[in-house]
C-alpha cells in the first residue's frame, strides 16, 4: 500500500461507502467553484459550474486511464481572461476555454514526441517544492475571509465573532473526526461531519437572528432555498425540484440565433456586451493563450503534489504528463462548453485525499457522476449554496493548509545552504505571498493611457521569477566550473551566522520510522475493523438462514 492510504488508487470502497465519500468530495470543491461564476458576475450559472466540473472530471479520468484521484472543476487562474470574454457573451466564453485547452493538447502532443524529461530539468523540487506551498499559502486570505463572514447579515458582515466561532466549530470538529480511532468511519468523512455540526450552530444562532431582528445573528442566508420555491409570491412549480442548467452551450446557440446578446446575466455583469466580432477573437487570444501557458507550470505543481501523496509519479510514471495535460486540457473544454468556466486541477480535492487518505479513483469518479446529477436538483443546489461562508471558510483552513504543508514536505531533500536554491525558493515564496502578478497592456485609450490588460497571476509570476532566477544562478555554476574553490561562504545565511554552520534541511529518522509505524498501526486496525465486520455480517446472514 501506497503512503499507508487506507483505499488506493484501484481500490473501490462499498457502494454506500463511496456515495458518502463521493459527497465529501462535492463538498470539499463546492466553495471555489460555485465562487468562479460568482465573481464574474454570473451567480445564476452556479449549477453549470458544477455539471462542468462533473463531465470535466469524467474526461480527465478517461484520459488518465483511470489513475489520477483528483477533480477538476473551474479555474480561478482565468478570472482575468473570463471577464475580457464575458463582454463577447457566451461565445466569447467557450472560445476563450476552448483556447484554453487546446494549449494543453499541443502541450501534451509536444510533450509526446519529445518527452518529459525536459520538465522536471526545468522545474525541479526546489521550484515545485515551494510553489506548491505558495498555492496553499496564497488562498490563505481567502479562507480567512470566510471564516470571520455572516452570510445572512447585511450589516457588519466582513466581520462577526459568532461567524468565527462557527467557523471554528467546524475547523475543530474535522480536526478531532480525522485524528480520532474510535469512529473509523469519522475519519473517513470529516468534512461531511464538520460542515454538519458547523452549519448546525450557525443555524441555531440564525434562528434566533432571524426571530428577534438581531443583525450580527444572522449567520445563514436561507434566500436561494427559499427563492428555490417561492418567487414574486407564488410557487415556481416543477422547477422548484428539477432545472437544467443554463450551461454556456444553449445560451451561445441561442446568441448565435438572435445575431445579439439575449442573456440578462451577461448584459448585467458588464452593463454592455456584444456578440463576437474579429477583433473580439483577437482580444480574447490574448487573454487566454498567455494565461493558459503559465498554468501549464501549476498544472505540474499539482500533480507532482498528489503523487507525492499517493506514492507514484503522475509525471513521468503512469499516467505520464502527457495524458494529464490532455486530461486537462479536453476537460477544461468540455467543462466550458457543458459548463461556464476553464477547468483545472483543484487543490481542494487534493487536500481531501491527503487528509482523508482516500486515492480511489471509485470515489472521485463517483463525485463526478454526482456533481452532475446535482446541477439538475434544483433544492440540492439552493440547499449547497446557504452553506455560510465561515463555515466554508474553517473547512479551507485545513484543506489549504495541507496543500502548503505537502509542498513544504518537497524541502526535505533541498539544501538550503546551496545560495542557489536560496534564492530561488526566497524568490518564489516573498514574489507569491507579496502579491507580485503582471499586467500587460494590450490596448490604450486616446490619451495614452491603458484600458486592457493581461493579468498573470501571483502564484504563476513567482514560478516564472524562480525558473529564470535558477536558470540563470545554473548557467553561471556550469560556465564557471565546479572545480574553482572560493573563501567566502557557501551560503549567505551560514556566512551571516557562522561560516562553518550547515543549514541543510535534514530528516529525524528516528521520528519517520515512529510515525511511519502510528500509520500502519491506525490503518492495520481499519482494516481488522473491517474484516471483523464482514465476518460478523457472514455470521449474522448464517444464524437467519
């Protein structure tokens, strides 16, 4: 068994099992992805996100035979490039995805015919290790954001105590769930349970909230289930339990049909929007083709990440890096074609796996299946979106934390003595957290200044800065020979401190063999659990017979 995982990639958990495993992984993704659409201004397509997420995930894992547990569903790296498509309405949009992924085809066929190696030459764990670790690092705002928000208040609702509180309940109740022996099964699904309990306080504060008229009470906003039965004062009818998605397809066609843009949500976001014109073709180019090019480094991060998690090579084992990026690329086209937004690789599901150390592909399959049954289940899809954002923002707290702790573990074979992994991890990680992206100007106004730009994300910035600073630090080391010996100091920080300090990231092996043999003994008892189970199961169907 791989990373002592309690189901491995092939293993397929019990049915009832996996639909609880399967929903946890729904839930773990359902705060980033229905927050895409939101944010560029279409919090009507929430359903079409996830039916994306689902047809997406399900291509990926067809192009990955089957042996990559993770699900891909809408990407926050092409919020930029969707809002510049967004003013050329839904055609605007599948253009952009469809761009998008045909980056990742031609990747993958490059890829192909010349092989991977190239990759891991450029991108080594000094680079991987730390960007993997800024990817969690960088949403921790995010999450901490959440953790402190009333949904359902209008006043003061950036900040709120009981918010926090929630938040917290929900943070400690998975924390306890995941480390606990008693309850196999509260190992196994602590997400489900801590958003359980943590929606179950914040429901019992909003009554009172809601009841009394107290403002900072109002914790949950039950608006889309009741908007979900009820509107203008009268019932909606069967759509009320059953909708099809307005997935971006249909609206294109119905564009297309109309020779103009008839969408409400579209002419809302943007206060303007027109149908796409040549120009509009080009403008969208340059929005996504840039974008989707540094991505490509993140989408490496990722699964160099999960198969450290897993125990295999993603990238140059099985699957390989050029099945992944087709995976990705032909999902993050289906998911928004059938959907509304370019998918990518989530670090949500990820850290699911990490903490639950559940790699079965049964499950995320299984996930997949269900996301898009859900988008049709008008309630369900109402009922997920009043889970409150404090309560989301405590499951983040763990799930980001573990993504940056997965890429802080890739430090252990670095020497950081080495001036030049030095400044390449100190380049990657203070360019990241500070916030450096790039903006480049594609068109100007009258009077000379910007109106258009491309935005390069933070997190693809500071990779890009560390791959040039290593390179260029490499080239000097290989044109000035490895025989030349110098008196100043190895490192920057050994010579500050003293010169003859080692600062090499080493390993206490005494501390790996005891926590390698807590982990086999939590999950040889799993197991003993569940055989005795079955054999009681046997037993019980035999005294009946």
């Amino acid at each position: 068994m791989n990373n002592q995982l309690v189901y491995d990639v092939n293993d397929r958990p019990p049915f009832g099992k996996m639909l609880v495993f399967a929903f946890q992984q729904v839930l773990a993704i359902m705060a980033a992805t229905i927050a895409v659409p939101t944010i560029i201004g279409l919090p009507t397509q929430i359903p079409a996100a996830i039916l994306g997420a689902g047809i997406g995930t399900i291509v990926y894992l067809l192009f990955t035979k089957f042996k990559s547990p993770v699900i891909i569903s809408s990407s926050f790296a092409f919020l930029s490039s969707l809002s510049t498509a967004i003013a050329f309405g839904y055609c605007g949009i599948i253009l952009g995805g469809i761009l998008a992924g045909l980056v990742y085809v031609v990747l993958a066929l490059i890829i192909k015919f010349v092989g991977s190696k190239w990759v891991s030459k450029l991108m080594p764990p000094v680079i991987i290790g730390p960007t993997v670790a800024l990817i969690g690092l960088s949403l921790a705002g995010s999450a901490m954001g959440d953790i402190v928000k009333a949904s359902g208040a209008t006043i003061n609702a950036s900040y709120n105590l009981v918010a926090l509180f929630c938040g917290l309940v929900t943070l400690v109740t998975i924390c306890i769930c995941s480390t606990q022996k008693k309850f196999k099964m509260g190992r196994l699904i602590p997400f489900i349970i801590g958003i359980g309990m943590g929606y179950a306080v914040a429901s019992i504060f909003s009554i009172f909230g809601y009841c009394f008229n107290v403002e900072y009470l109002k914790i949950v906003n039950w608006k889309p289930l009741v908007d979900n039965f009820v509107k203008d004062g009268s019932f909606t009818g069967v759509t009320a339990f059953l909708n099809y998605p307005d997935f971006a397809l249909i609206e294109a066609i119905k564009e297309l049909a109309n020779g103009k843009i008839v969408s409400d949500a579209i002419l809302a976001a943007n206060g303007a929007a027109t149908t796409i014109t040549w120009a509009g073709v080009g403008e969208i180019i340059l929005a996504f083709v840039p974008v989707a090019l540094v991505v490509f480094a993140e989408h490496i991060a990722d699964h160099k990440n999960l198969g450290s998690i897993i125990g295999r090579d993603l990238v140059e084992g099985e699957p390989g890096l050029c099945r992944t990026l087709l995976g990705d690329g032909v999902g993050s086209m289906a998911g928004t074609v059938f959907g509304i937004c370019p998918n990518t690789t989530y670090g949500e599901s990820v850290g699911c796996v990490a903490i639950t150390k559940n790699a079965s592909v049964s499950t995320i399959f299984t996930a997949a299946i269900m996301c898009i049954i859900l988008s049709f289940i008008s309630p369900i899809m109402a009922l997920l979106q009043t889970i409150p954002s404090c309560v989301m923002g405590g499951v983040c707290l763990t799930l980001y934390g573990f993504i940056a702790v997965s890429g802080l573990k890739m430090f252990k074979d670095i020497d950081l003595g080495d001036n030049k992994n030095l400044f390449t991890v100190s380049t990657i990680l203070i360019a990241g957290i500070g916030g450096l992206s790039i903006k480049i100007p594609y068109a100007l106004q009258n009077d000379g200044t910007v109106s258009k730009t491309i935005t390069i994300t933070s997190i693809a910035t500071a990779l890009i800065l560390g791959i040039v600073v290593h390179a260029i630090i490499q080239a000097i080391e290989k044109k000035q020979g490895d025989d030349e010996q110098s008196d100043e100091p190895e490192s920057l920080i050994a010579g500050a401190i003293a010169p003859k300090a080692n600062f090499e990231v080493g390993v206490n092996e005494i501390a790996i063999e005891e926590q390698k043999e807590r982990e086999e003994a939590v999950v040889e008892e799993f197991r003993k659990e569940e055989a005795q189970e079955a054999q009681e199961d046997c037993e019980t169907g035999n005294t009946e017979e």
